[in-house]
C-alpha cells in the first residue's frame, strides 16, 4: 500500500511539473512588474486606447469595456505589489490604490452601462499619471 501511495504521489508529482512547463497549471501566478502593467494598458492597441475607443461608439461597446476594465483592475492589482525606482512606499501605496480604485470604478460603470461614470473613472485613471510618474518614476 505505501508503494502505491508512493508511486500515485510521485505521477501526479510529473504531471504537475509537465503541466506547468507547458505553461497550463501555474503553481503561483507572478504580478506582473510595473514596466509590464504599463506596457499592457499604454502601448497602442493597449488597455486604455482600447476603452477609450469603446466608449466613444454609438452605442458605447459595452463587452468591450467590462473586459478591458476589468483586465486594468487585474494590471492595477499587480501594480500595488510592485516596488518603484523611487519615492516612498507609503506614496507609492496611496498613489497605487488610488489607480486601482478608479480602475474598479471603471468596471463598475461599464458593468452598469454608465457612460458618464465610465467616463469620469477614464479621466481620473489618465490624470493620476503625473503625480504617480513625478514621484515614483525612475530614469
């Protein structure tokens, strides 16, 4: 009985490990880093440009908006674990949750079909760069 239990832990052991080489079970999904979360809701095509895009149809993209909002609560998410370049932490806590709660905001207002609440969250995610990129920004 020990050789069968032995022998069933050590197989679910190897197909663990090859699942995960293969990148279909995660033991811990990693955040993402601050330069990967700013790349995803940035670059064209990103996040951002993408709600921004949905938003301005007639009718607004309402699938759209709920699942990019909700990929950016996910990046801001990652984003209040990361450690910048520079400034405190406690700024970067205040400035970070700051992002996140517009972020959520964000999918809030799309779950809800809320233009001009999706709209205002957009606005306030856009003008938090300045302050979050004057303190915590590195060269």
């Amino acid at each position: 009985m020990k050789r069968f239990v032995s022998l069933s832990l050590l197989a679910l052991g190897l197909i663990a490990g090859v699942l995960a080489g293969f990148g279909i079970i995660h033991a811990a999904d990693k955040p993402k880093s601050i330069k990967e979360v700013m790349k995803l809701v940035h670059n064209e095509d990103g996040i951002r440009d993408t709600i921004s895009e949905s938003l301005a149809k007639k009718p607004a993209d309402w699938a759209t908006v709920s699942t990019k909002s909700k990929e950016w609560v996910d990046a801001a998410t990652d984003m209040t674990k990361g450690k910048p370049k520079k400034g405190s932490a406690e700024s970067w806590k205040k400035l970070s949750t700051k992002w996140l709660n517009d972020a959520k905001a964000l999918h809030t207002a799309s779950e809800k079909k809320d233009l001009k609440a999706a709209q205002t969250a957009l606005k306030s995610l856009g003008t938090s760069c300045k302050a979050c990129h004057t303190a915590h920004k590195g060269k």
